[in-house]
C-alpha cells in the first residue's frame, strides 16, 4: 500500500493524471489534441502506466509497477487517487498565445488542494534494512494553493503546502515553469523546470535520524532546510478522440542535506520515467 501511495504520488507529480495540453504558445493557429471542444477536458478518465524510478534511500531493488490512473474534472474541480483540487478563481484571457498550461481559459488561476505527501521515496523496513528499528515516518496530507500565470512564453507556477495531519509538520514549496509544443494535431509535448523548497521540518522528519534510532551504519543525523532543482517533459499523444498514449520523464537535482543523510544513497540525482495508456469519456 505504501509503495503503491508512492508511485501514484509520482504520476501526479508529473502531471500525468490531470495532463492535458492547451494551445501551443507561438502557435495560434495549431488545434490543441484535448482542446477541440468545450468540454474535452470535463469527465473521468482511466488508464495504466509503468513507472520507473530512482529511489533516494539506500538498499531499495528497482522495479517496475503497473498501477491504474483515474481522475474526474469539472469546471473547477478535480479528483485524482491522492488528492482533490479546486481552483477559486481565474482571470479571463484575450490573447490566445497567453494560457496557462493546465488551464485553458485564464491567465491567472488560483487553486485550493489537499493531497498526500511525503519524501522522495517509501520508507518501509520490509524493502530496505536500513529502516530497521526506526520510528515509523507517516506519510502526511498537506494543503495549500497554486497560483498559475500564463505569458506568452509559458506558464510560471507558484505552488505552497503545508502538513496538515501531525506528521512531519512541515511546510514546501514550489516554482516551476512549463512551455507546450504542438508538434502536430495528435502529439504535444510539455517541457518544465522549476525548484522545490522543503523547510527543516519537513526534511529532517524523512531524512532525519534521531538520537535514539543511532546504530554503527546508521548513525545521527539533523536535516536543515532543502532547495532541489529538476527538469522534466510530458509527452502527450492522441490515438483517437478518446485513447491516448502518456510518457514522461524528470531529472531531479537534490540539495545535499538529503544526500548527506546515513539513510540516502551518495547520489546527489534522481530519475523517474513512466509510460501509460489513457481512456477519457
């Protein structure tokens, strides 16, 4: 269950479960894949992925699960496995080339979320010996808001999260930037880049090792505040009106308050890649 949170988290992360292009910045007059109607991107969607990723703690074997998609999107709301959105408010746009890359109809949009968080990875004694004896590190549910803007060059996204649930009582948060390319009618790609900021709560509660978990391998550690860089692409292709193919990959760039932790590998970059097929209706 908790590895399965886990990957889920990851499509969300890269933006596979609410992925759905809008008009190509530079690009007026190229059909978006999902935006040929009004309503294209209200309704559920269903689908499977493969995902590949790097792990950050130490001793975990790669693998590669297949787990469902699923999410449901109205005008303002949005339900996916971990978590719900919903977006307050948005500025109507006159300029076309000027859409935020998740919203179509706005240049500014303000969305309230909750969803489930954790580290960079499961922690779960049964995987990875190096958590033996360890108090258990629960996985928390954050809240907060985004805000989005549209240019005519992409779109910049500020996003903030706070525990709400007692766990790591910790506190992120996010800028990005994102930029579609409509290579034809069917295939889209999006591009993004952005940092993620992590306070000290949050990282020393999953990086952390407290006095009293010390062993000869494992020993104390104090995590400070973190700042990871990454640097990914969505690609996004259309079989037909209703089936679509979903690929993505991110390259991250972690801070080294996590990579010197006794629970981490010495790896200062983590890798995911996924790969899934999508129903919408």
């Amino acid at each position: 269950m908790r590895s399965t949170a886990k990957y889920l988290a990851l499509l969300s992360s890269a933006g596979l479960l609410c992925f759905a292009p809008v008009a190509a910045v530079g690009a007026e007059d190229t059909v978006p894949p999902v935006a040929t109607a009004e309503d294209d991107d209200h309704g559920w969607s269903l689908g499977l992925a493969v995902i590949n990723s790097d792990s950050t703690y130490i001793d975990y074997d790669e693998r590669f699960p297949v787990l469902p998609m699923i999410e449901y999107t109205s005008e303002n709301f949005t339900f996916f496995p971990l978590g719900i959105s919903y977006r307050l408010f948005t500025t109507e746009t006159k300029d076309p080339k000027s859409k935020p890359v998740k919203n179509a109809e706005s240049d500014w949009a303000l969305t309230l979320h909750t969803r489930l968080n954790f580290g960079f990875g499961e922690r779960d004694e049964d995987e990875s010996e190096i958590f033996a004896d360890m108090e258990e590190r629960e996985y928390g549910s954050t809240a907060g808001l985004s805000l989005e803007v549209g240019t005519p060059i992409g779109a910049f996204e500020f996003t903030a999260d706070t525990d709400i649930t007692n766990a790591s009582e910790g506190s992120t948060a996010t800028l990005s930037y994102g930029f579609p390319i409509y290579f034809t009618q069917k295939l889209a790609v999006l591009g993004s880049l952005g940092l993620e900021y992590q306070d000290r709560d949050y990282t020393d509660y999953y990086y952390g090792v407290r006095e009293t978990e010390v062993r000869a391998d494992r020993l104390a550690y104090r995590a400070d505040a973190a700042t990871n860089s990454f640097l990914g692409y969505a690609l996004f292709y259309q079989l037909s009106t209703k089936w679509s193919l979903i690929h993505s990959a991110r390259y991250l760039k972690l801070h080294d308050e996590i990579v010197d932790s006794t629970l981490t590998t010495d790896e200062d970059n983590q890798l995911e890649a996924i790969l899934g097929v999508r129903y919408s209706f």
